[in-house]
C-alpha cells in the first residue's frame, strides 16, 4: 500500500523553492577553482576516503619494511621521512582547501543572516501595521469603548534596529564593566 506524501501549502512550497534558488545561486557564481576545492575537501571527509588513506599507509610502512626485511635498501626507511614529509604537506594542503570552502560557505552564512535580519526587521513593521489597524478598528468600534491600551500603542510602533542595537551594546558594556 502506497502511502500519499500531504501536499504543503503554496506558501511554504514557494519558500522551499524561494530557499533552494539562493542556494543554487551561491553555487552558480562559485568559480572553479572554489568547485574544484570543494568537490576534494568534500572527498576528503568520506569514509572511503579515509579507508583508502589508510590502506596507503599502511602500504608505505609495510612495504618499506619488507624491502628492508629482504636485505635490500628501503626508499624510505624507518622513521619514514618521506612519508611524515608527504603526510605535513597533504596536511597543509588539506587546511588550505578546508579553509577555502569555509570561506565560500562563510559568504553564503553572511548572506542568509542578512536576509533573515531584513525578514524579521520588515515582519516587525507588519506586526506594528497589523497592530495599528486593529486599534483603530477597536477604537472606532462602539461597543469596545474608547480606552487607550498602552501596550498595543507601543506594540504598534515598529523596532528601530539602530536603537536596539545600542541598547544591546550599552547592556553587554555594563555587564562587562561588573564582571
């Protein structure tokens, strides 16, 4: 038996899609060279990866061993310079490149918190619209009496982000200059 998956309202499968779209431009405008970094650190992280990485080695120490065991000079002998010297230098490599992608993905997290900042900013002001008629409403409405409710009256006046901001700032000062 075939289960049926609920569809999702329009709105939110706009948004879905609206989310998605960004995503896939922040990959669109990634150039090659950061796709290419990318694709390895992403390589890098899978277990195949590290399998592959071990059984390499693994490989390097046994083989080395085994050509010293059969009496014969071993490229890289016991401590096995050459591989810690690979092993530094992949290591350097690696750091690079994950640094890179956290770079690439760093730009997609500032342009999200930016959004997500001008969403809340701009629902504030629709919250204090929305606050705003309904007083009005209460108001010019008879049997509701024409008391003011100061809380909806400041409810009704959209966050000044600047203001918010200092008062934010001015707290954590405070709080630092008592600690």
């Amino acid at each position: 038996m075939q289960s049926v998956k609920p569809s999702l309202p329009r709105h939110i499968e706009d948004t879905v899609a609206a989310i998605s779209e960004v995503h896939a431009e922040h990959r669109l405008h990634a150039n090659r060279g950061q796709k290419l970094v990318g694709a390895l650190t992403g390589a890098a992280g899978t277990p195949v990866f590290i399998g592959l990485l071990t059984v390499l080695v693994v490989g390097w120490i046994v083989g080395n061993l085994a050509v010293s065991a059969a009496g014969r000079t071993a490229p890289d002998p016991p401590p096995f310079q050459a591989l810690a010297c690979v092993a530094s230098l992949a290591a350097l490599y690696l750091a690079a490149m994950i640094l890179g992608t956290q770079k690439h993905d760093d730009q997609m997290a500032t342009h999200r918190d930016q959004l997500t900042l001008e969403l809340a900013i701009l629902s504030d002001q629709k919250s204090a619209k929305i606050i705003r008629l309904l007083e009005e409403l209460r108001m010019n409405d008879p049997d509701q009496g024409d008391h003011t409710d100061a809380e909806a009256e400041a409810m009704a006046i959209p966050a000044d982000p600047k203001a918010v901001l200092d008062k934010i700032r001015s707290m954590q000062a405070g709080v630092r200059q008592e600690g």
